[in-house]
C-alpha cells in the first residue's frame, strides 16, 4: 500500500467517521471513490486494505497533524486542491455537512497552506 493512500484514507475517513461518530453508508462510497482517483490503476483490493488499516488509527494518538505534514511533503498545490475537494465531497454525500466537519475542513485547508 502506498504510503499517500493510507494517509488519504486515515484524513478522509477521520472526516466521515471521527467527527461526529457516525459512518453514513454514502460518506463510506464516496471515501472509497475518492481513494480510487488517486490510484485508478491500482487493485481495487489496495483501496480496501488502505481502507481498513485507517479504520485501525486513532487520530487522536497518531496526530492529524503528523498526518496532514506528510500529505503535504508529498502533494503540489493542484493535489493538495483535490484533497480539499475530495473533503468537502465526503462531507457533503449524507446531505448534510456538519459544523465540526466544516471546521476539520478549515484545519486541513490552512494546515496544507491554503488560507483562502
């Protein structure tokens, strides 16, 4: 599993699941269809793998921010834009984004140097 990818999937899913507790059946598709635009070439299998290793990290221990430095390290401005569309994507599949998912959408926006 490439290294991005798990952390895309711990960031995504720390959006559709760790802010308000609850995984919607349709933030986890758009979860995995925004992984599988990063590596439309890849397995299907590594996507699930990425998937479920990031469902084991507690971001609260791990640091969103360890997290949200090395994305940036390995991401150009146009890449680290697709993350921040891929967020507000996965925000917006249940048909509601919430304050707390608004304002993680913020930190990550402003920690990857995007302030506008």
């Amino acid at each position: 599993m490439a290294p991005l990818l798990f952390d895309l999937a711990v960031l995504y899913r720390a959006l559709a699941f760790g802010v308000d507790g609850d995984l919607d059946v349709r933030e986890a598709d758009a979860v995995r269809a925004a992984l599988e635009s990063w590596v439309p070439d890849q397995d299907p299998a590594g996507v699930d793998h990425a998937i479920r290793e990031a469902a084991l990290v507690d971001v609260g221990v791990v640091g969103l921010g360890a997290v949200l430095e090395r994305i940036g390290r390995r991401l150009d401005g146009p890449a680290r834009a697709r993350v921040l569309a891929d967020l507000h994507r996965v925000a917006a599949a249940d048909g509601r984004v919430t304050q707390g998912e608004d304002h993680l959408i913020d930190f990550v926006r402003r920690a990857l140097g995007h302030d506008a």
